[in-house]
C-alpha cells in the first residue's frame, strides 16, 4: 500500500518515518560523542564535516516527509480508547518533531555558517564532498554562530525528550493497552 489511509500508514510514510528516525538518532549520538568524548581537533573537525553532510540529510527527509505527509488526504486515526489529553499531547508531540527536524539542521547549518573561523581556516560547508552550501554569513560574526550554537543545543534537548516520549507513547500503546498504534508503523498492518 502506497498511501495512507484512515486504518495504516503507507509504505512511503513508514520508510520516511524509520529513516528519519535512524539518521536524527545517529546524529544525536554523534554530535554527542564528538562534543563531550573528542579531544583531538582533527578528528573533530573530521566528525563536524560528517555530522554537517547527514544533517542535510535529516533536513531534506523531514522536508519530503513534510510533503509527502500534507499531499495524503488522510491519516491513521488514534485509538478511541485515547482522552482528549492525550489526544492533544499526541498532536503538540507530533507537532513538536517536526519542528524540531526543521530547527535543529537550520540551525547547525546557521551556526557553522556564522563561525569566524570558518572563515578564517577557509572551511566550506560541503555536503559529503559533494557540493557546498549556500553562506548567508560573510564574514562571519561569533554572536550569530554562539546564538545558532544554543538552539542548535536547546533543540537536541528538546527532540531527545519528544523522542523518548514519542516511543514510550507508542510501546504503551503496544504493550500495555494492547492497539496497533505501532504496528501501523512497522508493518503497515491494521490488527482490529
């Protein structure tokens, strides 16, 4: 099945959702790793550039699941069993996510375009190599990038915490109220 419908996620959606989910977790990791365990500038300039390069990509599957999300003309509807609460918390979290998956790459791009010693060491905001992004930020400013810095920080707070409760939400669902809000999203099957 290729669209959504009101009983399952199409297989577009599913495979947008676990591929987005898989680069912003390793993202997450990654940026983790090299700003707390990295001490050598080599090898952290290194883990920039590829942090930088699946960033784009995290931006450009939000934007095709963004999309692809307002080009269906319906959704799986939540379970019946769920409060108005919880419907509303379901909604912001979903909500949430996607504005985090746009924030949190613009964001990155924005504060390594801003850095002075981007500028300075004549380093390009390249994308595997491949090609450079756009640098709003000539010459650049320590205010703009160290402001970028902090909602590039604050939003890997906030998509970690939406995440975590995103899952939990939805191995809840699975496990404890017995629905086939995940299964929706892994196999694509309806189970009622």
């Amino acid at each position: 099945m290729i669209r959504n419908t009101t009983k399952s996620w199409g297989a577009p959606s599913r495979l947008l959702h676990w591929a987005t989910a898989g680069v912003i977790l390793f993202l997450l990791f990654l940026g983790a790793w090299m700003s707390l365990f990295v001490d050598d500038v080599l090898e952290q300039f290194r883990l920039v550039q590829i942090h930088k390069s699946w960033g784009f990509v995290a931006f450009s599957l939000a934007l095709i699941r963004i999309i692809w999300r307002l080009t269906q003309r319906s959704t799986p509807a939540l379970p019946d069993s769920m409060s108005w609460a919880e419907r509303m918390m379901a909604h912001l979290g979903h909500l949430g996510l996607y504005a985090m998956m746009v924030i949190m790459p613009v964001s990155g791009w924005l504060m390594a375009s801003a850095s002075p010693l981007q500028d300075r060491f004549g380093v390009k905001n390249k994308v595997f190599d491949l090609f450079e992004l756009y640098d709003p930020f000539v010459p650049g400013s320590e205010s703009v990038s160290d402001f970028f810095a902090q909602v590039h920080f604050l939003s890997a707070l906030a998509i970690t915490a939406i995440i975590a409760g995103h899952a939990g939400a939805a191995l809840w669902h699975h496990f404890v109220r017995k629905e086939d809000v995940l299964m929706r999203m892994t196999f694509g099957k309806y189970t009622k």
